[in-house]
C-alpha cells in the first residue's frame, strides 16, 4: 500500500516502477486513446413452490436495510427493488433455491453464509434461512461515471477501490470523494464492502450522490477506463512520492484493501505508483485518510491549472 511501509503487507506486490520524470514527461503526448501509452510489461437453484405467506413470517428491518424472511425476500426481487446482496443458509431447503436463482437472474450477489451467521445478524428474528440487504443507492456503471466529467467539461478524476471491505473505510471514501468533486467511484462485486446502510451512514449521505459502479471484473473496468483516455495511479509503498507526481489530468487513483494493499493484477495496471512518506514509529495509515490525501492532492494540482 502506498500508506505502509510495512514490507510483511506487501506480499501481494512484486516490486515498484521507478516512475522518473522522464516517464512522467512523456505523458503529455499521450493523450486520449490508448497509442503510446507507458506501460509495464514486467509484471442455480431449482423451482420449487413458494410458501404460503399465511405459514411464514415476514420480517422487515428498515432502519438496518435488511429484509428478512423468505416471502419478503421474494417480494423484493420479484418488485425489483434495489438490493445489495442476499445471504443464504446453504443448509435450508425449499424456496431458497428458487430465491438463490432469482437474485442470480437480476446479477444480485448471493453468498452463502451459516444459520448462525444469519442469526446474528436478523437479532433474534426468525430468518428462515434467508436475508437480503437493500443498496442505499443505486448502482451506476462505468460509462456513466465517465460521462459526468464530459459533461462538465473537465478531465476524468475517478477513485478505485480495491477490496475495501470495511464499510466504515468504504462510506468515509466516498464522502470524500464527493466532496474533492470525483467523478465517481469503482468497486469490486466480490471481497468488497458494498452500498448498504452502514456506508450510506458513514458517507453522510454522500452515497446518494456520487456514482457508484460496481463491476464484475475490475481489471476490465480499468482497461475500459484506459481506452479512454484515463491514466491509473496506484497507491503502494514501492512507488514514488505523491508529491512528485503530477495528477492533474484524467487520472483513476486505486486505493488498496486494508491489509494487503493492491491486488497484483490490479497493480499490474497501473500507470503509475503513488506513496506517503512516512516519519513517524507507526508506517501505516487508515485507507480512507490516505485515500483522502491523494484526492485532495489532485485536488490542488488542478487548482493550480486554473
């Protein structure tokens, strides 16, 4: 991670760019498109009858997003109803499967969890196997994201997320995200803290308006972003110091996960590797107040092209 200097946490990596300024001037002729850009080449369920609504029971909890309860469950899908994921007890029978294979058919994630997994989090409810949480926000993609800066005339500025999975670390992101005036942000659909309540929370409210893209594949996501136009900045402990690399363009800053950093693929796509310096006896930061010092560096760095 570009915000520990711990090497232990850097198993994932393989080594840093030494990102020089000639690396670094040759960026301003290549711009858009993706010709001459520097890169590193080293590196189901089955249907089964429903129950009766009048022989379950149906259970609610809006003020944590869950819905809880295998008819409620359903309803939500069957009304399409923005939902976030559906945990399930792989031990439980009956409409779970037919629910496992709606949720799969709306690209709803679904994990499979233990009943006591389930009964800690419906707080003493009776879940019936089955639990989904609403999505604070609805999801956008990443054309989408990349639209927002077209229309407001100014160069792509987008955050990544690779595996945040606190959701604390994910909401306070996006708040500051949004408030640096990021374009928006992209998120794994595995291993991934997601847009439930917790994050709508800690965002501030912040989840409901930037653009959040939730895709499949983040690599292939960062290609797309590649093809047009935009420049990848990684952040780990092996690249150059942040304030000596200019990101005042369309740039996609990649925060890590907590306790691994960058993923290796996904360093494998950077265009470039950002890191703190750090001083002090503790060589680490909280990912979302390191997060937030790159944005509002880039925040500068435009501020001073105007």
């Amino acid at each position: 991670m570009a915000y520990n200097n711990n090497k232990e946490l850097q198993k994932r990596s393989y080594g840093g760019r030494n990102n020089t300024s000639a690396n670094r001037n040759a960026r301003g002729s290549r711009s858009g498109g993706r010709n001459g850009r520097f890169r590193d080449n080293s590196a189901g369920g089955e249907d089964e009858r429903l129950i009766s609504a009048e022989r379950e029971e149906r259970f609610s909890d809006d003020d944590n997003g869950l819905i809880i309860g295998r008819n409620p469950v359903i309803e939500a899908l069957k009304s399409g109803k923005q939902l976030d994921t559906v945990y399930v007890d792989s031990d439980s029978g009956g409409s779970i499967g037919l629910i496992c294979k709606m949720a799969k058919e709306r690209d709803i994630v679904v994990k499979q969890v233990s009943g006591a997994k389930l009964d800690s989090m419906s707080n003493g409810k009776s879940h019936q196997g089955v639990i989904a949480s609403g999505a604070c926000a609805e999801y956008s993609s990443v054309e989408e994201i990349l639209e927002v800066s077209k229309k407001k005339s100014t160069e792509p500025f987008i955050i990544i997320c690779d595996e945040i999975e606190d959701p604390h670390n994910l909401g306070a992101i996006i708040r500051t995200a949004e408030a640096a005036g990021a374009d928006g942000l992209i998120i794994p659909k595995r291993r991934s803290a997601s847009l439930n309540q917790t994050v709508y929370k800690t965002s501030a409210g912040a989840a409901s308006y930037l653009p959040v893209a939730r895709v499949a594949n983040l690599a292939a996501a960062i290609d797309e972003l590649k093809d047009n136009g935009v420049w990848i900045y990684g952040t780990d402990a092996s690249g150059e110091d942040y304030t000596k690399v200019d990101t005042s363009g369309a740039c996609a800053i990649v925060i890590g996960s907590e306790g691994f950093g960058m993923s290796r693929l996904t360093k494998e796509k950077c265009d470039f590797l950002l890191r703190l310096p750090m001083f002090g006896q503790v060589n680490s930061l909280n990912a979302s107040v390191a997060a937030g010092i790159f944005m509002y560096e880039t925040v500068r760095r435009r501020g001073l092209k105007k």
